[in-house]
C-alpha cells in the first residue's frame, strides 16, 4: 500500500488488525450496509433502495417477462442461457421453481 492510502471494509469481513496501516498513516474506512437502518440515522437517505423491491415484486416481474420456462432443471438453465446469447431477445427469460 502506497503512504497516506485507503483501505475499505464492507460488510461481514474477517477481523482486520490495523496495526499495519499505522507506518504508511493510511486511511481505514468502514461500511455496513444496515448501520444507517440499525442507528435509525438519516433514514430518507435509504429511500432509494425502496424503488428496487418495488420493481422486484411478482407483478412488475411478470410485466417485463417474455419467456417463461417451468421448473429449475439444467435443460432450462441452458435453453435460457442460448436465449440470452443470441442478444436479439427483448424482455427477461423467468425459470420459475
């Protein structure tokens, strides 16, 4: 690491011993993706991770499917695949379980 760098840690990582960073005087940034929700901090900043779930609903999936293919079985997986591949598909391919 080069003098006066920065090293950040997301989430769940393993246990970080500092002590290295101290010769260089680098940086040591943090970030949990539920600190803001845990400490009830800025809440309206999370607003827009609320347009995600609602695109990901049932309903919204359906509206922009064009290819269903029923049941998670490798056949699927490689026919979706082959779908996708071709890059002339317009929409989304749903393997539904």
């Amino acid at each position: 690491m080069r003098p006066f760098g920065h090293v950040s840690v997301v989430d769940d990582s393993p246990a970080l011993d500092a002590r290295a960073l101290m010769p260089k005087a680098a940086a040591l940034h943090t970030e949990m993706i539920f600190s803001k929700i845990l400490d009830g901090y800025a809440l309206d900043s999370q607003e827009p991770f609320s347009k995600p779930a609602r695109l990901s609903s049932p309903k919204v999936e359906s509206d922009r499917s064009t290819t269903r293919l029923d049941g998670l079985a490798p056949e699927w997986m490689k026919t979706a695949h082959g779908l996708a591949e071709t890059r002339r598909m317009i929409g989304k391919v749903v393997i539904a379980t």
